[in-house]
C-alpha cells in the first residue's frame, strides 16, 4: 500500500509540470495584452512600462515560465494581474468551500446511488428496478444547476428549512455549515447518484450471478450477509473505479451550481479571473484543480486496493 | 499577531456592541480610495474619512478638516488636530498634501482634476492650488478625492487590499475573505471614540440581486444596496422588510459618442438624435425594467436639486409617430445599425432599448463587456455610443467634465462642443453659490436637450433594502447622496 | 456443462416479447422526441408564434395564458417562442461541439495510435492532462482564452471531448493493428494510409456511435450550464442555458420561467442518453437476441406424467439421506416452460450417485433445486425433496438456510469463481463455522486449519491466509471441498468438482472425495458430464436428457450393458485419452432446449432406432434399474445377438 501511495505520489510530478505548461503555454497565447487589460487606455506610456516591468512580461516566456515554476514549488503560485492578493491566498481560502461541496456531494451520490443500485439489483426487473432505472436515467439528463434552482425555490423560498444562499464555515457553526451546503450538495450529487446507482445495479448483477454468491448461499449463509459481505464487497470494485471519475465531475459541477447558491468558492474565483482574463488566477486554480483530482485518484486506488486483493502489490 | 490584536479588540466592545452586516452589489475592486472609479464606497467608509463630508442637506461639513477658504485659486483648509492614522502615524497637513498630490498624479478621480498641487502651509494648514476656479472642489473633498491614506501606506503597492485610514475602524484582514466579505473591528486609536459602536463590522459582497435578497430575507445581513430592479421592487412588497428610498438619484442615460458621425454617420444627424429620444417609452421602460421604481427623466438632474429644471419635464415624451417623421425627414430614413457596450446589470435595459429602436429601423447590437470595465471602454472609440449612470447629486460642472468639452472623459471622437455649451459651462463655474450657478445650469440641461446627444432615460432613488429591525434602528444613517451608511455612531440593531 | 448453465437458458418467451417492445417504444419515441426537436429549429421561423426577440414591456413576466402558451420573460418576450428558437441553438451546439471533437479526435487517435512511440507518448500525456482537470474548468480556461459565446463556447467543448474520441480512435487502432488482416495487407504492400482507411474506420464505426451519443448529451449539458453562468450564448440570443439564466434572476415573481427550459433540457438528454443506451446494448448484443423459440411444445407437455414413475414410487433404499419424487422445474411465469420433469431418486449413507449427462440435460440444476439456490425465474412446481425426512420444499427461507451448509452442501465446477475473491480462504471457511456453528474467532480459525490440513494442503496455517487468486486450481478445489465439509453435512452435492482441473489433480480430488466419504460418511450426488470420472467414482449412475431421468443403474450394470440408446451413445463416445473437448461424436445433434423437447421420447429426433410409438410419452420402467425406453427389451436382446 505505501508503495502504490509512493507511486503515485511521484506520478502527481510529472502530471503538475505538464499540466502547467500546457496552461502556461495556452494562456501566452490570449489575444489581449495583460497591460492594457489592467489599465485600460488610461494609463501612461511610462504607466505601461513600470506594469510591463513588474509582471515581468518583458522577459520570455520560457524564462517566465521557469520563473514562476520555482515559485510555484515553493507554494507560491503568483499575484492576481488586479489586485495584490496572492493566489495561493485566494485559492486557499476558497478551496474548503468548493470541497465541501464536493464531498458532502460524493457523500450524497454514493448513498444514494449504492442504496438504489443494490435496491434494483436484488430484484431485477422488479417495480424497484425499474423505478430506480428510470430514476437515474432521468437524473443524469437533469441538469444540476436547474435542480438546484428547484431546490431553492422549494426549500429555502417557500419552506425555509435551508438557506437559500451562502456559505457558512465548519469552523464557524458545524449545524449551519450542514445547513448551507445540503441544498447545493443534492443538486450537485443527483447526476452523480444516478451514475452510480446505474454502475452498483450492473456491477451487483453481475456479481450476484457469481459462483461464489452461489456457494455462499449454499454453505447457508444469511442473505443479508451474502448481499452485504460478498456481493457488495465485489460489486465496489468497479463501482470505486468510477468513483474517482465522478467525483472529478463533482468538483466541475460545484463551479456552476456555487453560481446558483451565490457560493463563493472556486468556482466563482474562476468566472471571475476568466472575465477578466486574470492569468496567474487561472493557471494557480488548473494547477490546485489538478492536484485534487490527483488526490483523489490516489484515495481511490487505495481503496480500490482494498477491496480487491488481486490489485495489490504482493 | 494581527488576530491576537483583533480579538482583544472584539471583546473590549463585545458587551454592548455587536455586528453589522452590510451587502454591496458590486464587487470590490480596491480598497485604494484614489483608484477607486466610482462604486464601492461602502467598502473604503469604515477605514478612510474624508476632509469633509456632506450634512443631511448636503452641504458641507467638516470631518478630518475643521474649516475652509476659497479665494480665487487659493484653498485653505485647516485640519483637525490629535487625529493619528491607525498605523499609529500622524495626521497633519503634511500627510494631507501627500495624499491630494498622489490622486493628482493618479489622475483616477473627477473632482481632483481641476487641482493644480497642494502644500502643507504649516502643520495643520493645508494649502491647495487650483489650475481654473472649481466652485465644486469642497465637495469633491466630500468623496474619495478628500480620503486621507496613511503616509506609509500611500507607497505600499498591496495597499488595495490593505487600507490604512483614520477611521472608525480598520480593516480585518485575517477575517475577511477574497470575493466574499469584508471585516472591519474598531480602530483602539480612534479620535472620537464614542463615536464607534459596533464590535464587529461586515460587508458583504454580494453582486447576484437574488441571492443578496435572499440573505436579507434569511437575516445573513442587516441592510444592503439595490439597483431598481426586480429584487428591489420583492423588498418593496415583502411586509418583514423594507426599501429605503435615498435621495441622490441614479440617472440612466444614453450618450452618442460620435456625434460628429465618424464611424456612424447617422449620429451627426441632430433628427436621428431627437428621434432616438422620442422613440424610447420611459414609462413602460420604468415598470418593466425597473418595477416602477424610477421616474422619467429628460434632463441630467433630478426632482429637488438645485440646477433641476421643470419646464423640461415631458421635452422627449413618448411620441413613435413624430419619432418616425423625424427620421424620415432625416438623411437616414431606412434607418441603421450601431454596436452598445454592455454589462450584465445593464443587459435588461439595453434589450429594451433595442426593441424601441428598432420600431423606427434602428438596429442597435448589444456587445457584451466584462463588469467593471463599461466606464473605461466607454472613454474610447470601440463604441459609437454608450450607456451610463450619473448621480444626480454630482456638482453639474461634471457634466460638461465628463461629456461636453473637447477632452471630456466621454467625449472619445473628440466632438467640439457647440459654442452655447461651451459657454453656459463656462458660467457656471463663475461662482461658488448655488443659486447663482443655477440659471445656466438650466439653460445648460435645455441646450443639451436641443441637441440631444445625451438621452435621458430614468431617475431612480438610491435605493437600500434593509430589515425591519435596521429600519427601526435608530442610529441607522444613510450618507447624503451616497449608497453607503454612516458608521460614526452606527449601533448594532437591537 | 458447467454449474451456471441455469442461467444460460434463454429468457422464457413472453418475458423476451415484452423486453423487444419496451426497447422499441424506447426506441420510437425518443426518435420522435429528437425529430420533432430537429422540425422545431428547421421551422422555427414558421412555428414560433412570436418574434423571439419582439418584446413588450407592458406584458412582462406573465404566466401561461391564451396568447402566450408558456408566459412572457422580463421583458415581454413569449416563452413559447423562444423555447422553440432554443430548440436551434441546441442542435447547432450539439454538432458543432460533437463534429469539432471527432475532426479533432478521431484523425489525431488514429495517427497515434498507428504512429506509437514518441509521438503517442506525449500526447498521451497531454491528454492525461486535460483529462485530469474537470472538465467544465476546461472549458472555462478555453473560453478565456477565445471570449465566451455560443461558437467559441462550442470550440471549447469540441476540444474538452476530442479527448475520448482521441482515445477510442486511439484503442480501435491500438487492437486492430494486431489483427491477422492488417498484418496481411501490409505483406501484400498497401501503403499505411489505405490500411488504416480501408480497416479500421469500419471497425471503429460501432464505438463511435456510442461514443457521439454520450457527447451529445454531455454538451448539451455543458452549452446549458455554461450558458448560464453567462459563458456561452450570449443574450438576448433565447437558448435554453441563457434562458434559464434569466429565470434564476426571477424565481420569486415568476418561478414558472425556469420550467419549460428546464423541461426542454431534461427531456433532450434523456431522449439523446436513452437513444444512446438502446443503440449500446444493440451493438454490443450483435443486433439480435437469439432465436426466438417455439411455444408449441410448451401446453402440450404439462400432463401425461409418465405413468410409472408417478403411480409407482420408487421403493425407499436402505437408510436413505434424500429422496427426490415427481420433481418438475419451470421457468417463467404462468404455468412456465418445463425444465425438468418427473424427477425421482434416493440416495443413501456413504453412497455417491452420479448424475450423467450431457450440458442442458438439467443435471446441475437438479443439484441447484435441492438447495432452492436456482437462478431467477426458474422453480419447482411438483413433487418433493425430503432431506433427513424433511421436505426442503415445504420450508421457509429461514429454515432452508438453517439446512444448507449444515445437512446439505456443495462443491462447484470452477474453484477459482467459488471462491469469493474479496476474502481470504481462511476467513470463507470461518465465516461459515462461526456463523452456522456458533464458533468464536478463535476456535473457527482454528477448525479451519484443521480442515484444511485435513484436505491434504501442506502449510495450512499460510494457506488459511491466501486469497483464493493466489492459489492453484486443485488447492482451491480443495479448500471448496474443505468449506463444504466444515459444517459435517450428510448430502454432498458435487457439481462437475473436476472438469476445471488439471488431468492429475482430477484423481487426487476424486481419491479425495472416496477419503472424506470413508471418514464423514456423507452421502454424495455427483454430477458430472464425464463418464470415466463417474465410473471412478460412483456406486449408482442416473443418466439425464433433456430434464428427465433416462435410465438408472449400479455402475458396474450400466458399463456393462447399457439399455438406453442415449447411454448407450454416452457410452461409445467416452474419450479414450483425457481429452475433454470433442462433442460426443456419435450422437448427432443437440440436447435440445427446455420448451423445444419433442413431445413424446425427448431423445426420439436424435436417436437411431426411432419408430412411432417414440411419438408418445415413455414412462420410466424397471425396478432394479431403470429406463426409458420403449424398445429398451427389444435393443437388449438385439444387442446381445
């Protein structure tokens, strides 16, 4: 296990670097100059000069790039082209917002999702089934800001049992932090669910028509424990695989439906910078994005490791 | 360090104090007053006072100044004495000059244009040297053009996100977050002590309407500001809330760039002008697009200040038939198309522009721009024409800073102003008394209607929606034509 | 011929017609869905009864109304309308992005995939990188780059989804490169080019229809959540994201405003999503189903119980552990499709039984009707199966748990899928002992390695802490049987335990199971399709067909002289080396399926001394052995001539 850890710890490197020249290469390609962006026409031919000098836009972009790199190794990932707030600072600050939203989310996909495709799975064809089928084939056509809206409309307009906007830190209130991110997290966590209730329903079939499910019942163990200890323990395997995927989709998804909720967190750091084309902003949210997701996968891996003992390292 | 300092500080006035939250709809650019171009004040207020401020009737008072002498081009304003920034430095006249040459040399703000440099005569004599007589210049000292920033910060490069002021309070760096809000606690230095009465001081920034109606309607804030719109009109009829309507007004209006027609030649056409102006219908325009809020307006001012004209009421009123006759009379009657800037807040009301154009063939593109920079594109010639709000209250002679000289900020084609312009611009400036100023103001506002390359469209009140409790808070009060509250005094609700 | 053969039967008829039509009413009517979306933005001009863009200011934010079937937006404009002009945007997004991701995709999949090396290599990783951001801040770092809008939008998609067409293309190429034929038309000198068109697009037509299926709902997903976080459409252009857009902004005076955009969305993708799972499965099923097979026999069947075996039970053998009468299987609903039929045996103390016969003759689930393990759909409707003098039928779910593992257990063909793979074997086997048996930790693990031991495994202790993968067929097989044993059960069912092994290792579990029986003296059913095995093994043979009983003997009696011609075929086929695989080569034909047996001797249509009376149902007859077969006499003697 610290092997595979160890391993992909050292593959996040390699990603990091290609994933930020790609976006430092992608952003020296914008049409606009970055001076003339943050002064406007206003500013002075000498104004321009002393900009130019201070984002060190003069030099090459490889140099830059080397530049910035050296920073960005040490944590510090550049100044916002607006203001003088640090993008390591902003992104840091808006990053347990944006992943509170992205795991209560996963939390509520994989609940969901796991309960209903075990649900259907047991009785294939059954009215469960079929309910749950077309339940997620409806939610993955859902779109999670629309649902989102929904949500507000129902439960925080007209019901008021959530807030209809905004974020309250864990550190502040743990009752209201719950309280802020459930409306956002089931719109977010619907497509989600949907996607692995589909995935656990196939997985369990499958698995349910295994020998050793067969065997299992045979030597006349319970069905719960059959269902629970060696049906679900292997139907995860796959399940875990598309976990990682989905929750890369999460943290996507949490971009647009923040918007619904008025959220500030990455997402809304993100249509801001892209409005006003702020480089330094994109590239340290690709690049914290990317590491995420490296995260992820590596979590993942390690309980897909578990649960599969073919996948370990002897 | 900083937290350990704010924390104390918090609990020193916790027991009698507590917090107020404030949402602001657009989004906080810098917190460097001479950087700041126009919106956002509420987020510089707590930090930075100005020399003077405006009384509830709108005159002048003194607040960092103690009193003022205009002779000529000669202003003298002495200062008070025993205020220290919070930074712990001095203020004095030194630090006085300081700041007016550095907005001078930043050439962001309006009202110092007309500022030649300024001294310190002795240590709380402050001494300013104008370039042309500016009967406006106490009151542009009444803004971010008279805020006092501390000596050492005036050359910090991170000062927009970290203001050093005399104010009430200082702002909390540790506690606030980017983008979301900002935190204020009381300043221990503070020169009128009294005068603070909250622990804790928050502005929110909240740009979606919803969402920012939303929070007042949860209690997350106690008052915030509104543009007339459909969230604002919700607050209006909501019975646990209520919409505050300031005075000081904001007036929408269309300005035709290329009224000499360079690139549009239908814009140098005085009928096309007239007939745009004709065709709009202010009323519908008002309950649709602003719920009814706002009142027609055909000239740069509002009902009650002082260079308001009435006999220009009603000058461009809806008439689609004589609009019509105007353009075929004119050299353009198959009509044409132009391209107008365009930022989110002003989407809806462009549209609706778009569609009263286009019954008198007019085509009137809408071209997207990001937020916050509408102002500054509008000063170039990317666009033959524009769309802008003014504050009513804003001294008239700005009228003919930002729009009618030759150089005038929103004058891009470089337009020459007609001579009758010019002059009654020039007369106004001829006095510092109001009712002396007035009559050619008036003559003024009547000629620009003649040549109708500034389309009035409608006047909203400032407006704020605030809970039941602010609205009954006593200390709660709305600065003079201004979109922020006045801190000094300010206690929380309850 | 192997255990799961159950489930291999073919879905019963009715069930098969119900699943074609809902497939087609899927089918049908998300084509409607996604024609009638393609006539709304051809004739959007035409049917929209509004100008989207004509406002009136007068009439805003209305509710549905006889002008205005949908209601009006904030400025007036009719939603109707502009839904429908929707309706063009979207399908302008959707081929744009798709059509940008396959030009970009596919050609540039195809060169590295055939290219390889370098070249493969960095944009491989490349596309690693794009793949491991998400995919929405993709897009949103592209449209920086080009400025939002619906086109720019669209470009940006087109290249956040030309990842998986660049990767599909990629694989088809990566596979079909190795293919025999490419390789061939290589030696035959086409030059590069030719064969990657002339053989691959045709394979890699299949995926990509899925694939644009999946993209298409994906962007239309995408182009509404862009749209409404103000990157895509740009207003007053009406598209379903912007329009939504505009309803968030008025949810509190008119929540209808975010309905119909969010209907027309929602039912778009679903139509796309469902149009995309239909032609999945069609591409991956190769079209049809199966043969569709024939009812007739199905009715006709239900009755003359052959009257032997009914009227006549069997007498009870001496100390008898089970006994199974009249035993009939269906599958389906209703009266259902018989899949065994009239099934009756015993067997007692320490005897093994054989079940002989070959794959689809119902012997496997005659083990699995004991157990009530069969697969869904399939269940006993006659006779009994009465176990230490209990009929398994009779007993609740709970009861039979309590009887399997602890009287009756099995052992499956294939040690390897018996075994769950998630735990070790150890654990398998002490789970069963601690929650049958009432055994703690520690006394069920040490059990366990005492069985295991037992089974002839050296090292048991390491053993017990294997995974079933790291183990060798015959070791596994010998854990299952070591499993099965834990619980002292009096019927071992073994089903086909050595078909799955190597030819040595097949002895040493028979020798295994000949011990075990001498030790625990348990009864044993072994089913097997494998005379010689049987031979080895077994006291008594029962030869099965088609879901009933053909002849029953002591083993050295039905060597000797078999007297159905069904054994007798068996018999003549037996490999005479270990091979496995032939078929038996002198029986022409095929057991044929449950609900196509023939209606009177099942065997009559593959059988060489067929006469008439073969037309009508056969009884079993014998008392000491068993047969059916009305010219079982006659053939005997014939024989013996």
């Amino acid at each position: 296990m610290f092997r595979l850890i160890a391993h992909r710890l050292l593959a996040l490197v390699p990603l990091l670097l290609i994933v930020s020249v790609l976006t430092f290469s992608f952003t020296s390609l914008l049409p606009s100059d970055p001076v003339d962006l943050i002064l406007g026409d206003t500013g002075t031919q000498e104004q321009h000069e002393m900009l130019r000098e201070r984002l060190g836009l003069n030099e090459p972009v490889v140099v830059r790039y080397f530049q910035w790199l050296g920073r960005a190794a040490q944590g510090d990932l550049g100044t916002s082209f607006f203001n003088s707030v640090s993008v390591t600072s902003a992104v840091m600050q808006r990053l347990p917002v944006t992943l509170s939203l992205t795991f209560v989310s996963a939390l509520i996909a994989i609940i969901v999702g796991v309960a209903a495709g075990i649900a259907a799975a047991l009785r294939p064809r059954s009215w469960v089934d079929r309910f749950a089928t077309l339940g997620a084939t409806i939610g993955q056509a859902i779109p999670n800001f629309w649902f989102g809206l929904i949500l507000v409309a129902v439960f925080a307009v007209s019901l008021r049992w959530f807030p209809a906007t905004g974020f309250t830190p864990i550190s502040t209130s743990p009752w209201e932090w719950l309280r802020s991110v459930t409306l956002p997290s089931i719109a977010l966590g619907l497509s989600s669910s949907a996607a692995i209730a589909r995935q656990v329903r196939s997985a369990m079939v499958g698995v349910l028509q295994q020998d050793y499910i067969r065997a299992a019942r045979a030597q006349g163990l319970s069905t719960r424990r059959v269902i629970f200890r060696h049906a679900l323990t292997n139907a995860m395997i796959p399940v875990v695989a598309v976990l990682s995927f989905q929750i890369t989709v999460l943290l996507g998804g949490a971009l647009i439906v923040e918007q619904v909720f008025a959220i500030n967190g990455l997402g809304t750091l993100a249509i801001t910078a892209v409005r006003q084309q702020d480089i330094p902003m994109l590239q340290g949210l690709v690049l914290v994005m990317v590491a995420l997701v490296v995260v992820v996968q590596l979590a993942t891996d390690v309980i897909y490791g578990l649960l599969n003992p073919k996948a370990r390292p002897s | 360090m900083s937290c350990a300092l704010a924390l104390a500080a918090g609990q020193a006035w916790a027991q009698e104090a507590g917090t107020f939250r404030y949402a602001e709809q657009v989004k906080l650019i810098t917190m460097d007053p001479q950087q700041q171009s126009g919106s956002g004040v509420p987020f510089l207020r707590p930090v930075y006072e100005s020399l003077f401020e405006k009384g509830p009737d709108g005159e002048n008072v003194p607040l960092l100044a103690t009193g003022y002498e205009v002779d000529g081009l000669d202003v003298t304003i002495t200062l008070r004495e025993g205020v220290s920034f919070s930074n712990g430095e001095a203020f004095n006249a030194e630090a006085a000059a300081a700041n007016i040459n550095r907005g001078i040399k930043l050439d962001v703000i309006e009202g110092l244009r007309t500022v030649e440099s300024a001294e310190a005569a002795n240590e709380y004599t402050l001494r300013i040297k104008l370039k042309e007589p500016d009967p406006a210049i106490i009151n542009s000292l009444c803004y971010t053009g008279g805020m006092m920033i501390a000596p050492a910060a005036l050359d910090d490069p991170a000062v927009d996100r970290n203001p050093v002021g005399t104010g009430p309070y200082v702002y909390n760096a540790s506690e606030s977050r980017e983008g979301e809000v900002r935190v204020y606690t009381p300043n221990p230095t503070y020169w009128d002590k009294d005068k603070i009465g909250l622990a804790r001081y928050e502005v929110w920034e909240i740009p979606d309407d919803t969402a920012r109606l939303n929070s007042l309607r949860t209690g997350q804030i106690d008052a915030g500001n509104w543009l007339s719109n459909a969230q604002a009109a919700i607050i209006d009829r909501a019975p646990d809330l209520e919409l505050i309507r300031h005075n000081g007004g904001l007036n929408y209006h269309v300005i035709i760039s290329d009224r000499e027609g360079t690139v549009v030649p239908a814009f140098a056409d005085p009928l096309v002008r007239k007939a745009m102006a004709l065709a709009i219908d202010r009323d519908a325009f008002n309950q649709a697009i602003q719920f009814g809020l706002a009142v027609k307006s055909f000239q740069p001012y509002g009902q009650g200040d002082w260079a308001y004209d009435p006999s220009l009421e009603g000058v461009y009123e809806y008439d689609l038939d004589k609009a019509r006759e105007l353009m075929a009379q004119s050299g353009f009657p198959e009509g044409f198309t132009f391209d107008m800037p365009s930022i989110p807040i002003y989407q809806s009301r462009l549209e609706a522009l778009a569609g009263f154009f286009q019954e008198i063939g007019i085509t009137m593109n809408i071209v997207p721009l990001e937020p916050g920079t509408l102002a500054r594109r509008s000063r170039t010639t990317d666009f033959p024409a524009t769309n802008l709000v003014w504050n009513t209250i804003t001294d008239p002679k700005f009228v003919a800073l930002r729009y009618i000289y030759e150089d005038a900020a929103y004058n891009p084609f470089k337009a020459k102003p007609s001579d009758e312009l010019l002059a009654l611009a020039e007369e106004g400036l001829n006095s510092v008394e109001s009712e002396e100023r007035a009559p050619a103001y008036k003559k003024m506002a009547a000629q620009l209607a003649d040549e109708a390359f500034l389309i009035f469209v409608t006047n909203a009140p400032i407006l704020f929606g605030v809970s039941e409790k602010t609205a009954n808070n006593p200390s709660v009060v709305y600065r003079y034509g201004e979109d922020s509250i006045n801190l000094r005094g300010l206690v929380a609700n309850d | 011929m192997n255990p799961s053969s159950a489930s291999h039967i073919r879905p019963v008829p009715r069930r098969f017609r119900w699943r074609l039509n809902a497939t087609s009413v899927i089918t049908v009517t998300t084509v409607s869905v996604l024609v009638l979306l393609a006539l709304l933005a051809i004739f959007a001009d035409w049917l929209a009864p509004y100008n989207p863009l004509q406002q009136n200011l007068i009439k805003a934010l209305q509710g549905p109304s006889a002008q205005h079937w949908l209601g009006t937006d904030d400025l007036g404009r009719d939603v109707l309308s502009r839904l429908i002009y929707g309706c063009r945007i979207a399908i302008i997004a959707a081929a744009e992005a798709t059509a940008i991701a396959i030009i970009l995709g596919v050609p540039l999949g195809l060169f590295i995939g055939y290219k390889g090396g370098w070249w493969d290599w960095v944009v491989m990783r490349m596309v690693e990188a794009i793949v491991s951001i998400p995919g929405i801040m993709v897009a949103i770092v592209i449209i920086a780059l080009l400025g939002p809008g619906l086109h720019r939008a669209m470009i940006a998609l087109g290249i956040l989804f030309s990842t998986s067409f660049l990767r599909l293309a990629r694989g088809v190429v990566l596979a079909e490169r190795e293919e025999v034929y490419v390789r061939s038309a290589r030696v035959v000198g086409a030059p590069d080019s030719r064969i990657l068109l002339r053989h691959i697009l045709p394979n890699i037509a299949p995926p990509l229809i899925v694939q644009v299926t999946l993209t298409v709902g994906a962007v239309l997903l995408a182009e509404a959540g862009l749209s409404f976080i103000g990157l895509g459409v740009q207003p007053p252009n009406a598209s379903w994201g912007t329009m939504l857009n505009t309803a968030a902004a008025y949810m509190d005076l008119n929540w209808f405003l975010a309905i119909p955009p969010g209907l027309a969305i929602i039912v778009t993708v679903l139509s796309v999503n469902l149009l995309g799972d239909v032609i999945r499965d069609s591409i991956g099923r190769g079209i049809a189903v199966g043969p569709r097979s024939e009812t007739a026999t199905a009715s006709t069947d239900t009755d003359v119980p052959a009257a032997g075996a009914a009227a006549n039970p069997l007498p009870p053998r001496e100390d008898e552990v089970l006994r199974v009468e009249g035993l009939r299987v269906v599958v389906g609903e209703g009266a259902g499709v018989p899949v065994i039929t009239d099934l009756s045996f015993g067997i007692s103390r320490g005897e093994t039984m054989g079940l002989v016969g070959e794959s689809g003759s119902g012997k496997t689930m005659t083990g699995l009707a004991i157990l009530g393990l069969m697969s869904a759909g399939l269940r006993t409707t006659q006779g009994s199966i009465v176990l230490n003098g209990k009929d398994l039928r009779t007993l609740s779910r709970r009861q039979i748990e309590q009887v399997r593992g602890n009287e009756v257990a099995m052992v499956f063909q294939d040690p390897t899928t018996s075994l769950n793979p998630a735990f070790t074997v150890g654990s398998q086997i002490a789970e069963v002992l601690r929650t049958r048996q009432g055994l703690s930790q520690k006394q069920a693990w040490a059990r366990v390695v005492e069985l295991i031991d037992r089974v002839g495994i050296p090292r048991p202790e390491e053993r017990a802490r294997a995974y079933p993968h790291e183990l060798s067929g015959g070791m596994a097989q010998r854990i299952a049987i070591a499993r099965a044993l834990s619980c002292n059960p009096s019927l071992l069912i073994a089903d086909e335990p050595t078909t799955a092994l190597d030819v040595t290792v097949q002895q040493e579990i028979l020798d295994l199971f000949r011990d075990l029986q001498d030790e625990f003296g348990m009864a044993i059913l072994f089913v097997t399709h494998d005379l010689a095995v049987a031979a080895d093994i077994c006291d008594r043979i029962s030869v099965m067909y088609a879901g009933e009983m053909v002849e029953t003997a002591e083993v050295g009696a039905l060597f000797a002289s078999p007297r159905h011609p069904y054994t007798r075929g068996l018999l003549s086929a037996m490999p005479h080396a270990s091979d496995r695989n032939p078929p038996l080569p002198t029986i022409r034909g095929n057991v044929p399926r449950p609900g196509s047996w023939p209606t009177g001797c099942r065997f009559s249509n593959r059988c060489d001394f067929r006469i008439a009376a073969c037309e009508a149902r056969v009884p079993l007859t014998g008392t000491d052995r068993l047969v059916r077969c009305i010219r079982a006499d006659e053939l005997q003697l014939e024989r013996a001539s």
